[in-house]
C-alpha cells in the first residue's frame, strides 16, 4: 500500500495511538508533497486524505472479522 512496507510484521505490536499517529503523518506527507488532498469545511473541521483525488464512488468493505472476547 503507497511504498509502507511491513515486512517482518512489526505494525502488528504497535498500539492503536502509534498507528494513528503513523497514518497522521503519512497523510500530512501526502499533503505536503502534493500527493494528498484536504476534505471537509475549513469552518468545521477537515480530514486529511493521503490520495490525489476521490473516486466518485466506493465500494463497502465487509464487516472486519471479530475474534471471540476472552
């Protein structure tokens, strides 16, 4: 996905705060170097997206998988 590599799967011993702060800065980079694009009203609040342009449709994602609760 984009260039992130994860090869020996060390993403997945990461707690969800790193990730986020992972995707925030890849999406600012995206933004930064021309590769991303902002969404939303500047008077209430804009994501940022790590993608040229969006599609004008998108397909829904099954739900995730769920492990069982301990």
């Amino acid at each position: 996905m984009k260039g992130i590599e994860d090869a020996d799967g060390g993403l997945w011993h990461r707690t969800v705060d790193e990730l986020d702060a992972c995707a925030a800065a890849f999406a600012a980079y995206g933004l930064a170097a021309g590769l991303g694009i902002w969404v939303g009203v500047p008077d209430e609040g804009v994501i940022v997206l790590p993608v040229a342009e969006l599609r004008d449709r998108y397909d829904r994602l099954p739900p995730p998988a769920r492990s069982a609760l301990a």
